[in-house]
C-alpha cells in the first residue's frame, strides 16, 4: 500500500512538472489574448499614446554624442596602448604626422624627373588655403645649422667662432657646442633661423630646377651615393633611404631608382585637437587640428590636379606618375567609403517594401496594405531613432558601426510582421473564428503570435546585453543600442504596428480603398482562403511530405548538415584573425593605388615606433638606458634604431674621455654634457626626443627631463602571427630592462595590432555567451527542456557554419566580421525558435503523438513566414553587393551565411528532428463527440487554449 501511494506521488510530480511548459504558455498567450483585447477595442488611443510615449523618449536626443575618436572606439579602454598614449601625449603635447608622394619612373635619378619633382614641390608650399593658412603655418620646423655645418664667416668679415679651435684636445673635431666660446655660440644658435622639415632628394640641389638639370646623370648619382646633410638644414640625412626600387652596381652604389618619396613633417598641437570637430563619422580620422586638415585639403588638391597631368602625358612615351596620401587620407576615404552609397542602400529598403507589400497584399482596391507595410517599416525607424535617444540619456556615445543597427531591426520587425500575418491567417483557418467580432479576432492573433515573438525578441535582447560587456568600446557601444533597439521594436510591434493592423482590418471590413479610405467599394467581398490553401502552403506540403520528412529525405538531411558541420569546423581550424586598415580603402581611390606602389617599391618598409621613458633619475640609470638601445638594435623584429642615448655616449666619450658605460656621472655633470650634446652638430637632431620642465635653453645645463623617447623601426611583418609577438616582445623587453620609472613602447599602428590580438577572444566569448542565452531564455521562455535543446543546437550548428565558410568566403576575424557575428545570431535564433515553437504547439489527439504531422503543421504554419523574412531581409541588404565598403561586403557575407544556414537548420534539419524524436505536444487534443471535420481542422493547425475556451 505505502508502495502504491509512493508511486501514485511520483506520477503526479512527474505529471505537474510535464504541465508546467503547457501552463506558462497558457499564462504567456492569456496575457498577450488580454492585451490584443484592449488595444482592438481602443486602437486609436493606442496609436496616440505610443506616440506620445516616442516623443517624449526623444528628448534624450539632446545629450546625443557621436563618438569620433579611434582612441575611443576600436582600442579597449584599459589596454597598454591608451595608457601610454595618454602619458606621451600629457608629457610632450605635441608631435608631427607625414604627408607622403613617391614620384615613379623608369629612372626617377635623371635630371628632368628630379626637375619635375622639384616643381610640384614647390607648387605644396606655396599652396593656401581659403582662409590664408600655408605650409610655414602648420608644418614641423626645426633650426637652421647648415651655417655651422660649412663652418661659414659672418658678412662683415670678422672672425668668429668657426675659426677658433681649442687650445687643447685629444681629438682632431672641432665641436663648436663643447670648443667655441659658450657666450658667442649661444648668441648664433639663438638667432639662428627655423625651416620647414622638408625631406626630399632635391635637398641636394636646394630646390633649384636650374641646378637640377645643369647637371648630368652621372652627377646626380654621385650626389646622392655621397651625400650625408641636407645642405638646406645642415642636419644629418640619408637620401637613399628616400629611394625605390634601387639598383645597384657590384661595389653597392646606387645606380637607378624607379621611385622617390617626399615628405612633408606637418606640426601636431594635441591641446588643439578636438575630435569631436575634427574627427570623422566613420571614427578613423587621426589626430589634427583645423588648420592642418584645411591645409592637407589643399595639399591634395595640389597632388591631384599634377597627377592628372601626369597621367595624361603617359601616353606620349613619359613614364612619370605621382602617388601620394594625406594624414586625412584614410578618414576622408573610409568616410565617402562608408557613407557615399546610402542612396545605394536605400534603394535595397525600397525593394523590400515592395516585396513584403505583394506578399501582404491581396490584389484588389481594397487588399492591398499600403499603409500597413510602411507602418510596419516606421516602427522599425521608430525603434532604431528612439534607442538613439535612450542610449544617448544613459550616456552611451554613438559609433560608426552602429548604422549597421537598422539592417538588424529591419530583419527582425519585418520577420515579426510575417509572423503576426500568418497567424491572423491561422486565425481565419477556423471558420468558428470568421464570424468572431474583429476584437476578439485581434486577440487571437495576438495571443499567438506574441509568444513565438516574445521568445525571440527577448532572447535577442539577453544576448546582446551579454555581449555588451566586451572590452571593445564600439561593440560594447553597439550591443547595447542593438538590446535596447530589439526590445522597442518588440514593443512598438505591440504597441504601434497591432493598432494600426486593427484598423487596416476594419478598413477591409468597411470595404474601402486602400490608398484613398473615404472611397467604398459596395461590391467587394472580403475573401478569407484557407492558409492550406496558399501556393506557399501547398509546396511547403509537397516539398516535405515528399522529401524532406520521408526516410531517405531525413537521412539525405541530416548527412548534408553532417558534411556542412565537418567542413564549417576545417574552416574554423584555418579562419584567421586578421585586420588590415587598407581593406576599408577601395581599389579605385588614390589611397589605394599609393598603397599599392608602396608596397611594390618599398618593401621593406617598416612599422615606425618609439620607446617612451621617463619619471626616474636618467643619471643613475643611464647605464640601463645604453643596454636597452643595444638589446632592442639586436632584436630580429626590430630593423634600424636612433638611439641618443649611445650617440650621447659617444659624445662624453669623445670629447670628455669618459665612459658612461661605466662611469656614473653626477647630476650637474650629466645635465652640462646633455646640454651641450643637444647643441652639437650630430645631437642637434635629438631634442625632439626630449620633454623638459622648462624650455631648454644653449649654455645652460639641461632643465629635468620629464620624458624622452628613442626612435626605431619595426622589420616589415606579413600578418598578426608576426607582429603581435612583436608588440609583446618589445614591451616585455622595455619593461625586463629593470629601469625605475616608466618604459615602454609605443607605436601608432599598436591601436590596430591590440585590437587584432583581442578580436579572436572577443568573438569566441561573445558566441559561447550567445550561446549560453539562447539556450537560457528559450529555457525560460519554453519551460521545455528538450525543445530547447534542439533550438540549441541549431543556433550552434548556424554559427558553426557561419564561422567556418567565413574562411572560404576570404574573411578573417576582425571587427567588421565580429559585429556581423552578432547580427547573426539575432537572426539564427529566429529561424529556428519559430519553427520549434509552432510544433510544441501544434494539436495532437490525447494518447497519441504523431510526431510527422505535427512537423508538417508547425512548418506549413510558420514556414512560409521565416521563408519571407529572411527572403526580405536578403532583398534589403543586396544593394550592398554594389558598395565599396569591406564592411558592407563582409556583413553581406556573413548575412547571406547567416541566412541560408538559419534556414537549412531551422526549416529542413528541425523538422527532420522534431519529425522523429520531437517532445510532446503542449495542445493534446480530445476528441469531439460532434464533427469529424471539425476534428480533423482542429488537428491541422496550431492551436491554442484560447481557442478552446472561445469555442465553449
């Protein structure tokens, strides 16, 4: 007896615990049927209230703040790279960027292409702006020493310093910072005059044309093999490092060059720089001030007029072309890149409108839902402005990629549009529910459709709130507007689009003109046909009870999606993190086509990169300085090094016979020796490096040195499994070095090499976290375990796919892709939560579980309507197949991936499952007494238990 009872208490447990998916559905769809009652009874104090409720939300569009710093939208905020970048920029306050042009030839080393060169050069620093600003307004000067350097007499024809040489010395140099009178050498160095910092070979030749072509071939290739200064500034250079692809003879000499670059040193104030002004839209601008981006303007302008005339002389046998960038460069491209084709775009959204608008529609006068198509894309814009606004009143900035949000929302409001159409089409299937008044019908559809979309909209949601706590502050920024633009959609469908739907369905009761209300058509009939009935019914009911739902379709099935899986997991083993700023630029841009000639005739050419120091004692640790500049020229990533701190060494050595290496000097030593080594012809070049308290000033010892910096230059790498080792090594090295103070290393293109190293993590933990939510929410949201085991398994097997042909469709792991990633998990979830959904509640007699029909009911139901979505989602993003944009074609990569698995696994793999091992019905079904027929519809459709309790 005790036994019985135990077993009688276990079958209730069981039982209840079985009921509870049956009853939470029962209290979500009560809850849905109550809400469609009222907004049917009152659609209008719906639409107006939800109105009102969007414009007040849109206040916040007062605190709106469009992030445009890179600093601030693609570096994680806690990185190595912002921390240093913020102590280079608090201690020096200043820098300088280069504007490049490389001129080409078949010989660039002949007289009338060095004259050429000259000429265009010259147009660059006569050129203004509008507004009057030139090139002596923002560019990097630095003082004139060719005076000393040629040891000249002053005009009037007094001796000076350069002709005194020191009573005594060890040497044979003359050093006029160290031998000649302090007093007479500081009164020169201080008057001396500043220049433009200007390389370029016709230096040689200061800047004259006539001297240029008075000389022969072979003169000038002796000059450029020979020459050390530049004999405008008086500071040491070396011209060949400006040359492209050299030939040389069997001693090393150069004897031809097919390219010769210039560059212009353009003075950065970073006290001055405002992104918030300055910066781009597409958050790629560099660091600038407004002078200097209107004075790059004209220097382009220059370039490209020359380069027009150029090429048009090309074909009168002149080989001569220019090719040439900007510091504005990559932001102006990027930006016409990124925002120069939404008139392409938005015909994408034209045809989508059109193609939801025929599928909607019935053709006639009174069927076509003209104005139900645009509402329902106006709650879309509506959702995405109105989280503009939230997330600007919570402080959250808007990014660049953040225009890619609208695509999102647009696939799933119009998926949700399909969803509640089908089932008022559902609805009408019942013909017990066609004499229904219009309220109660909303109510219905309503209560139907609200959970499958509840389920999705809310999963979405979760996992974008999820993703939002990535360290990448662009795609944190994203995921957050991205949560709170899919739950105002949610609502807003709720709220905006299902009023607006009553009144579209009283205007076809009323019989009256789709574009013009206030016309009747007395002799229209409202036709309802059975969604059986449907052309897209009766081939979904061909296609799966011919094939996909019979034995050697389930096994042709599920061997496809086990060969995608096998391949999806090759092209994850190969797929690569890899970022490259030059796919942003298009192949037709000036920028490019410098990339590319760049590339081809400076192959070498390396990563410039600095090592900052400061806040120690630079005499105690000197010595540590000495073996840091030695112990990073020996390293195999590293390929040339400016050290002054062994240039220093050699100073004292030379003209102060001490050997720092070992000899400890004392503060006031040190500082006096500083100071005249960064007067000196070879240190002169150094004090760029150096940040003191106070300006420095020549016969006075050097101010405290607040930071320095040591220039070098990283080899040329060919991909992030080089130069993330790089960057790590570096710093480990600059921090290993046992210096008290602060070391590192810093370079610009360290912004994107961080962001390449964190990517692959961010995008592995974003998915597993995604992962994580769906199976959650749809766990919460079903209450059936196995159900969302399958949705599971689909969205991972999506993802897979997703992430694998990603690799053999030529993209890699970067931002653009990463942001796709979560796009697409938004949509994956749809496709297959819907079709699980319809089948959990999809009827079945009680005792019996007849897993094939119910499969074909839940398809033919909803099948149609994910069909569409994704078909209108496609239709919308196509036009971007004919952008420029890498991050254009590479969403519409991941897409169209996103898209053809979703669907493969949600409407072909589930049903096969679902098919075969599927769980139980939540609608168990009792057999009426009555009407066979009225059995057999109530079977052939998903049901639900407000059904039921109208129909009592």
């Amino acid at each position: 007896m005790e036994f019985d009872e135990g077993i009688v208490r276990k079958r209730t447990c069981r039982s209840y615990l079985q009921r509870v998916p049956q009853r939470m559905s029962e209290v979500v769809e009560h809850f849905f049927y109550g809400v469609g009652l009222r907004i049917a009874q009152r659609p209008l104090k719906w639409l107006i209230g939800s109105t009102v409720v969007v414009l007040i939300s849109l206040t916040g569009l007062y605190s709106f703040h469009q992030e445009k710093n890179p600093m601030k939208l693609w570096v994680p905020q806690n990185s190595d790279f912002v921390h240093d970048t913020e102590w280079m920029i608090n201690q020096f306050g200043q820098g300088l960027r280069l504007e490049n042009m490389i001129l080409t030839a078949e010989n660039v080393l002949e007289p009338k292409a060095l004259a050429t060169l000259n000429e265009i050069i010259k147009q660059v620093i006569s050129v203004q702006t509008p507004d009057h600003i030139a090139w002596t307004d923002v560019c990097f000067k630095v003082p004139v020493i060719s005076g000393i350097v040629r040891r000249e007499k002053r005009s009037n024809g007094h001796d000076d310093f350069f002709d005194i040489e020191p009573d005594s010395q060890n040497n044979n140099t003359f050093e006029p910072a160290v031998h000649a009178d302090p007093e007479l050498y500081c009164n020169i160095v201080n008057n001396l005059p500043k220049a433009c910092l200007l390389s370029s070979l016709v230096d040689l030749w200061e800047y004259d044309s006539s001297i240029i072509l008075s000389k022969s071939s072979e003169e000038i290739i002796r000059d450029v093999n020979e020459a050390t200064v530049s004999p405008t500034l008086g500071h040491p250079m070396n011209f060949t490092d400006l040359l492209g692809g050299v030939t040389r003879n069997i001693q090393g000499r150069i004897t031809s060059a097919r390219a010769v670059k210039t560059e212009w040193a353009v003075h950065i104030n970073f006290s001055k720089v405002d992104m918030d002004n300055f910066g781009n839209q597409v958050g790629t601008a560099d660091w600038a001030t407004d002078d200097v981006f209107k004075w790059e303007l004209s220097y382009l302008n220059v370039l490209h007029r020359n380069a027009k005339l150029l090429n048009n002389k090309i074909n009168a046998n002149h080989t001569l072309a220019i090719w040439y960038e900007a510091g504005r460069s990559f932001g102006d491209v990027t930006f016409v890149t990124m925002f120069g084709n939404i008139d392409i775009l938005s015909i994408g959204f034209i045809l989508m409108f059109i193609y939801v608008l025929v599928i909607f529609s019935d053709y006639n006068w009174v069927g076509w839902r003209i104005y139900l198509t645009i509402i329902g894309l106006l709650c879309v814009g509506g959702a995405f402005i109105t989280s503009i606004s939230v997330c600007s009143a919570l402080g959250i900035p808007y990014g660049p990629v953040h225009t890619s949000l609208p695509f999102l929302l647009l696939a799933l409001g119009v998926d949700d549009n399909f969803l509640i159409m089908a089932s008022w089409n559902e609805i009408h299937a019942h013909k017990s529910n066609r004499n229904k008044p219009l309220e109660e019908r909303i109510a219905l559809m309503l209560g139907q459709a609200g959970s499958a979309i509840s389920i999705t909209s809310l999963t979405d949601v979760v996992a974008f709130i999820i993703g939002a706590s990535t360290i990448l502050p662009s795609l944190q920024s994203f995921c957050i507007y991205a949560a709170v633009g899919v739950l105002l959609t949610f609502l807003l469908q709720i709220t905006f689009y299902i009023p607006f739907f009553t009144l579209d369905a009283q205007r076809i009761e009323s019989k009256r003109n789709s574009m013009l209300p206030w016309i009747v058509h007395e002799n229209f009939t409202q036709k309802f046909i059975n969604p059986q009935d449907a052309l897209s019914s009766k081939f979904i009911t061909k296609l799966y009870s011919n094939v996909i739902l019979t034995i050697p379709g389930k096994i042709v099935i599920v061997l496809v999606t086990c060969v995608a899986a096998s391949a999806g997991t090759v092209g994850i083993l190969q797929l690569q993190q890899w970022f490259d700023p030059t796919w942003f630029v298009p192949n037709s841009s000036y920028l490019s086509k410098y990339f590319n000639v760049r590339n081809l005739e400076y192959p070498d050419r390396g990563y410039e990169s600095i090592i900052l120091m400061g806040e120690f004692n630079y005499t105690a640790e000197f010595p540590k300085l000495i073996h840091l500049a030695e112990t990073f020229t020996n390293l195999s990533t590293v390929q040339s090094l400016n050290s002054w701190p062994n240039d220093f060494t050699k100073f004292v050595f030379k003209y102060f016979e001490k050997d720092l290496r070992t000899t400890t000097l004392n503060d006031t030593q040190f500082y006096d020796y500083l100071s005249k080594f960064l007067f000196s012809r070879d240190g002169g070049k150094y004090q760029r490096n150096f940040r003191f308290k106070r300006d420095l000033k020549c016969g006075q010892n050097t101010p405290l040195i607040l930071a320095t910096t040591m220039d070098f230059i990283f080899k040329r790498f060919h991909g992030p499994h080089q130069w993330i080792p790089a960057m790590d090594q570096s710093r480990l090295v600059a921090r290993d070095i046992g210096v008290d103070g602060f070391v590192t290393v810093w370079s610009e293109v360290f912004s994107l090499w961080t962001t390449d190293k964190l990517i692959s993590q961010e995008v592995l933990r974003n998915v597993l976290l995604a992962l994580i939510c769906v199976m959650g929410m749809t766990g919460l949201l079903i209450a059936e375990l196995q159900t969302c085991f399958w949705i599971f398994l689909c969205v991972l097997l999506t993802l897979l796919n997703v992430c694998g042909f990603m690799y053999f469709w030529g993209l890699t792991i970067d931002i653009a892709s990463c942001i796709g990633l979560e796009l697409g998990i938004g949509l994956s979830v749809d496709y297959a939560a819907h079709v699980a959904h319809a089948f959990v509640h999809a009827a079945s007699e009680i005792g019996s579980e007849d897993r094939t029909k119910r499969a074909h009911v839940a398809v033919r139901y909803i099948g149609a309507a994910v069909a569409y979505g994704a078909g209108s989602t496609l239709l919308a993003l196509s036009m971007m197949a004919f952008s420029e944009s890498y991050v254009f074609h590479a969403f519409l990569r991941i897409f169209i991936l996103v898209i053809v698995f979703g669907l493969w696994h949600g409407l072909c793999l589930l049903p096969v499952i679902l098919s075969t091992i599927g769980p139980r019905s939540l609608r168990p079904h009792e057999t009426p007494r009555s009407s066979p027929e009225k059995h057999e519809e109530a079977l052939d459709t998903v049901t639900s238990p407000l059904n039921k309790e109208t129909e009592s």
